[in-house]
C-alpha cells in the first residue's frame, strides 16, 4: 500500500536539496564522476551529479550495487545497442531536478507552493521523481523521501570533504570518490577509491530443469530464422492494481523473412521480460520445430536465449537491427499516436 510523504517530510528533503545546490557540485563534477557513500559493511549508495554543461541540474541517487549496475546501463546503453526506451524502462534510482515550471505536475507544484517556496527562471524548478523498471517516473512515496532525506544530509557532508580536501580521484579510469561511514555513523573515512566494476553486469538466464532440456534436444529443426525482441511502447497506462502508473513493454518473436509477428506478450511490470522471452521462445519451438536462427540486437537478449540455442542447434546472431520487428514498432507507433 502507498502512503505519501507527510508535509514535514518533504520540507526536510527540500531543505537538504536547496543545501546541496549552494554547493554546485556540477561545476567541479560531470555525470560519469561517481560519489559513492557507504554504510558499515554492507550498505552503499552512489550519486552522479547532473548539469557540468550547464542545461539540466540534478542529482540521481542509486542504491547498492544493482544502483552501480543501472547507471552503468545507461552509461553503456549506446554501446550495446540498447535503445533509450529500453535503457529508461529498466532505470531504478531517485532523482532530484532544477528544471522549468512547465515540467512539474500539479501536485509538484501544489508541495512547493505548500512548503512556501518560490522559484523564477530556468532551472530553478526543484522537485524529484522516483525511478522504477516497468513504470513511468513518479512521485516519491513517504519512504522514498526519508531514504533520500538521509541520503542528501550525508552527501551534503561528502561534497564538502571533497572540496575542501581538493581530493584528486581518476574518474576516467574506473575511480570514485568513496565517503564510508561506520556502523554507528559516529566516524567516517573519505578519499579516491576503486569502482566496484566498471562495466554492465548481466547474466545469462540458465534451465535447470534437465527434462526440459532433454526435450528440446530431441525437437526436430524448422527451417526458418526469427527476430527475437523486446520493445519498450512508451505509453502511461493507470491500473488500480499498481501504485504507480505502467509503462508496457512488449515481447515480440517475428518471422525475418516476411517481417510478420508470430507471436507477443505485454508482461506485468513485476514480470522479467528475458523469462517471459524464453519461455515464448520454448513455447514455438515445441509447437514448430527448432528454427535455422535467431536474430536478436544485443548482448541482453542473447545471454537470455544462449542455452536454448545451444541445445537445439539454432544459431544465436546479434545484429544491429531487426528489420520486421522495427516496421512493426513503427506501426504500433503510429497507431498509438
């Protein structure tokens, strides 16, 4: 169940934002230049600061290590030909922006004027939005907001080490700049350290049910080659079921010769999109055979169908395009709009 955030709880996350941007990391820190906060053993929290080229200011916040993972995901998302819906579907941070008026909501705009704040001009709008794979961006919820109050009132303390410390750290070669309290937060250490991994971390999606795959090793072949995919439709769609509005994806299997699509599924946004793939995948097969090939666009999805490929002799071929399966997006877009 959602509980919004109380009056009182956003005035402390506005009072915290409105400290950090006195500071203005953005002039001595880009995007890719990561302050990484750590708790005890376990628990660490990164941030990357928005607005070094001057257009939009901001701070997004990424939790533990699959936090790291994310922001290496759009970091790399180019070089891995995913798309920037793809890339934006699965992003799960909390972001804080200076922006323009016109990008608030009404109920942005109603905490504002409730806190008594008063803004005027370009990029100076502050307000925050919740990042979660599957939904559209939204509010921040009440625990969302402490957990970012907190966050904020120790990067504030971070970000003055750092300054005042003139800390030299090699952001370009896979360093950060590491703020680590102990357990209790009675003392703290800072100073450059080694980013945990540099590069995205994703893994391939392995059967273990052996009868399963003795089954598809004995399926016979089909001669046809298959564009596998999943396109993020870039819709906002309100289902009393989810406490946020959903942003769909679609998983699609397509015929590459004639561009035609056999089969697709919208998943839920609590679905993993490389099972419900997989498991479409298996459902053709055993229906018409094992095809000659599968084309997929990247390295995502072939990790996903790796194994199933492997045992039934299909040829696994990333491209850099899916022709049927992007007409067929097109079409979709078309009709959406």
């Amino acid at each position: 169940m959602r509980k919004e955030a109380s009056l009182e709880q956003w005035k402390g996350l506005y009072e915290a934002a409105t400290r950090l941007k006195e500071l203005k990391p953005w002039e001595k820190l880009w995007d890719m230049d990561l302050i990484a906060i750590q708790y005890g053993e376990e628990d660490i929290v990164f941030f990357s600061i928005l607005g070094r080229e001057g257009t939009a200011y901001g701070i997004v916040t990424y939790e533990g290590y699959e936090g790291l993972n994310n922001f290496l995901m759009l970091a790399m998302h180019q070089q891995m030909n995913l798309s920037d819906e793809y890339t934006a579907f699965h992003q799960k941070n909390l972001t804080c922006y200076w922006g323009n008026r016109d990008e608030l909501s009404d109920k942005q705009r109603k905490i504002i004027k409730d806190l008594g704040y008063s803004y005027r001009g370009k990029n100076q709008w502050l307000y925050f939005l919740s990042f979660e794979p599957g939904y559209c961006p939204y509010h921040l919820n009440s625990e969302e907001v402490e957990r970012l109050s907190g966050y904020f009132q120790d990067l504030e303390l971070a970000l003055q080490h750092y300054d005042n410390s003139k800390t030299k750290v090699d952001f370009e070669n896979g360093n950060m700049f590491l703020f680590s309290f102990d357990e209790d937060k009675k003392t703290f250490d800072y100073g450059e350290a080694p980013l945990p991994f540099t590069s995205f971390q994703f893994g391939n999606l392995m059967i273990t049910d052996e009868e399963l795959l003795a089954d598809l090793a004995k399926v016979p072949k089909y001669n046809a080659v298959l564009e596998a995919d999943i396109s993020v439709v870039g819709a906002k769609i309100t289902d009393k079921n989810y406490s946020r509005p959903v942003n769909p994806a679609i998983v699609l299997l397509g015929d590459a010769a004639s561009g035609t699509v056999l089969s697709f599924e919208m998943p839920g946004p609590e679905d993993d999109l490389i099972v419900v793939l997989a498991e479409m995948l298996i459902g053709f097969i055993f229906h018409y055979g094992a095809p000659q090939e599968i084309r997929v666009t990247n390295v995502i999805l072939e990790a996903g169908l790796e194994q199933i490929c492997d045992v039934c002799g299909t040829k696994l071929r990333r491209v850099k395009r899916l022709k049927g399966m992007t007409s067929f997006m097109q079409d979709m877009n078309r009709f959406r709009m």
